[in-house]
C-alpha cells in the first residue's frame, strides 16, 4: 500500500497578482503594451501551498480573502490545484490585496507593487486544530501575525519560517522554527548582511537555517553543519514567486523518508528553476510531477 501524501499547512497572505510580460518597463509617465497578461493567486503561503500540492502533497492554506468578487477569483484558481482554504475572513466583503507585477521578459526580472495585509486585517484565527493536528510540516510567512501565532501555538510538526524580508511581528515565531529560508535581503535587527543574519538566526538555537541568493548559491547551516548548493543553471523568464516555490518545494521534500537538508535544498532548486525558466504563475506545474519522484 503507498504511503499517504505528506500533509502540509501554509499560514499566510494571499493576493490577487496580475502580472504582465514586458520588453522594457515604462519610465514615468509612459505606457508600454505588454506581450503577455495572467491573473493568478499569489502570496508567500499561497506559492508555496500550489506548489506543494503539485508535487503531489496535501496543501491546506490558511489566509484571509473575504468574500469580494476578487476572493471568487483567487479560490478558484486555487481549489483548480488542489489547495484546501482556511479563510479566517470568510464573513467579510472586505477585498482580498491585489498585487501589480511587471516581468521585464529578457531577463526575468520582477517589479511588484502590493499592499500586503493592509487591505484585510485578520484580528481573530480561525479554529485550525483538525488541519493542524495532522500536518507533517507547517509553514508561517509572518503576513498575518494573528494566524501565525495560532498556527504556531497548536502545531506539533516542524515550523518553517519563510524570511522574505524584516516584520516585527516574526520576532516570536523564528524560535519556534525548525528551519528559516531567508532571502539574501532577510536582515535580523542589528545584523548587516546576510551571514550575520544567519549567525543570528543559529544563536537563538534554531536547528536549520537556510539563505537563498537568486540564482546563486544556496547557503545552509544544520548544526555544526555548513555548506552550499548551487541551483541549476537555466534561462531565466520569469522569476515571479521562484522563493515561494522553492519553500513550498523544500517543505514537500523534507517531509520525504529518510530526506536531509541539503537534498531537501537541491530538489526544491531544482523546482524553483523550473519555474524560472517558463512563462506565467502556473504554467511550469504540469512538468512538476517529473521531479517530483523518489530518486533512484
């Protein structure tokens, strides 16, 4: 009998993100007519959770969308890859955040301009022991400190933390992590690049720490552990989301028998490049399953 798919729980923000394809940015005051336009849901958790869902795991998010025409469309897009929602604003009319992106095509390269949680406050976590209970990994983007606490408080399976960047309200999370993946721009207060930070990171004792620097080489800490991988190298198009991707991707295969730290860190590279390297927020999903099978 096949073992049941790794649960995982991703606690979050959600957005709408409209995203263009453009040749060249407009300066002030210009227009520029894109080559290519998508509407998806984005969002750390929400990357991450379609992510972990199209490699093969059961994705629950827990988020805020509220019950606006927006929210209609982000649950569709993401009920259509198998992402269980938890929203902790289902009784409001309140839209859910909308993100505008720019994606200059000869590079990958992305412009966001987002409002984050600003636009729909959660002041009171849902009930998320029946999710949360079961969960073989959790992760926590800080976004909505409200849920955040509440998952981490009830979560019995590994906290991952996902760093993008400094909020105030991650200060109680990161000792309840098992591992943080932070971003090369992730600065702790006091810290001034990205190996105090992790230095920092590993002096509040926790267990993995993990700092990704595009498509540089990805720098991990494991107790006495350290050392590096390098991701694939691919013709970048299209970098939207490729960190929440690779956190996603981490998680999955983390929760893999017999997995360890820095194969956990070359596969979920290896999923983030795929992304990369084709056009559009879902597209690249339908290669996903070909890295998603156990090594031989």
């Amino acid at each position: 009998m096949a073992a049941p798919p790794p649960r995982g729980v991703f606690v979050g923000l959600t957005t709408l993100d409209v995203v263009h394809h453009v040749d060249v940015r407009p300066a002030a005051d210009q227009k520029t007519t894109a080559s290519a336009q998508f509407v998806a849901a984005g969002g750390p958790a929400a990357n991450a959770a379609v992510t972990f869902a199209g490699l093969g795991g059961a994705a629950v998010l827990v988020t805020a969308i509220g019950r606006g025409a927006l929210g209609t469309v982000i649950r569709a897009d993401l009920e259509s890859h198998s992402v269980t929602i938890v929203d902790a604003a289902a009784d409001r009319t309140t839209d859910a955040p909308v993100s505008a992106v720019a994606v200059t095509r000869s590079t990958g390269e992305r412009s966001v301009i987002g409002i984050d949680t600003t636009a729909l406050q959660v002041h009171r976590a849902p009930e998320l022991a029946e999710h949360i209970d079961f969960a073989d990994v959790v992760l926590l983007d800080g976004h909505h400190p409200v849920l955040a606490e509440a998952a981490a408080n009830a979560a019995s399976a590994p906290i991952v933390v996902d760093a993008g960047r400094w909020k105030p309200t991650m200060r109680p999370l990161l000792p309840r992590a098992e591992a943080v993946i932070a971003s090369a721009d992730f600065r702790v207060p006091g810290t001034t690049n990205s190996e105090e930070t992790a230095l920092a990171l590993l002096d509040q004792d926790i267990p993995t720490v993990i700092t990704t620097h595009g498509s540089g080489p990805v720098r991990w800490w494991h107790g006495s552990e350290f050392a590096t991988v390098s991701p694939p190298r691919v013709q970048a198009v299209d970098t939207l989301g490729a960190g929440d991707v690779f956190h996603g991707a981490y998680c999955y295969f983390a929760c893999q028998p017999g997995s360890d730290v820095p194969t956990s860190i070359e596969r979920a590279a290896a999923v983030a490049a795929l992304k990369c390297e084709i056009p559009g927020p879902r597209a690249w999903l339908h290669r996903l399953p070909d890295l998603a099978s156990p090594r031989r």
